[in-house]
C-alpha cells in the first residue's frame, strides 16, 4: 500500500471517528429525547395539584367528596385525568369585577 493511500485511509478513519464519538451529554439527548405530548391516563398527586392549581389539602378533598377518582398503585394515590377534565370543565365560571 502506497502512503497516499495509509494516509487517506487514516483520514477517513479519523473522520467517521469524530463524527459518531459526540460528547456523551449529546448522546444522551439524541437518545432520550421527550417523546410526544401525551394525554395521561392519571397523575401522581403532586402532578395532579400542580396541573390543577390547587394544593394537596383541597385535591384530597376533592377526593372525599368524590367529585375526583383515585385509585392506588404499588403504594401510590393516581388521579384519574378524565375525572380532573371533568371536573374543571362542568365547574361553574366565576365572573370578576375588572
């Protein structure tokens, strides 16, 4: 083999190298990237205060008055998110003096 040839063999080694080895923060966003929104068929508690705008007191007693389903899954309390979108959609609109 010629040394043009080792040498643009080696060149061409060197670039598909740099091209596929990015910095492992790059790999991992290529790999893990979010996946599409998706509606959730439940939220944990915090997630479901949190989309809801009220705290954990009041969302509990949302739930003991059963205007939201609970259910409970390998120790954890899920909120049904079809009874959330029930419940803000049927609520009644308060009008504000502004």
């Amino acid at each position: 083999m010629t040394s043009q040839k080792a040498t643009r063999l080696k060149e061409a080694d060197s670039i598909s190298l740099s091209s596929t080895s990015g910095s492992s923060e790059d790999k991992a966003t290529a790999q893990h990237t979010a996946p599409p929104a998706l509606n959730p068929l439940a939220y944990r508690v915090t997630d479901a205060c949190h989309v809801m705008g009220i705290g954990r007191t009041s969302l509990y007693e949302l739930i003991k008055k059963g205007e939201l389903k609970a259910i409970r899954v390998a120790g954890r309390t899920l909120i049904d998110a079809a009874s959330i979108r029930t419940l803000i959609a049927t609520a009644p609109f308060r009008q504000t003096n502004r």
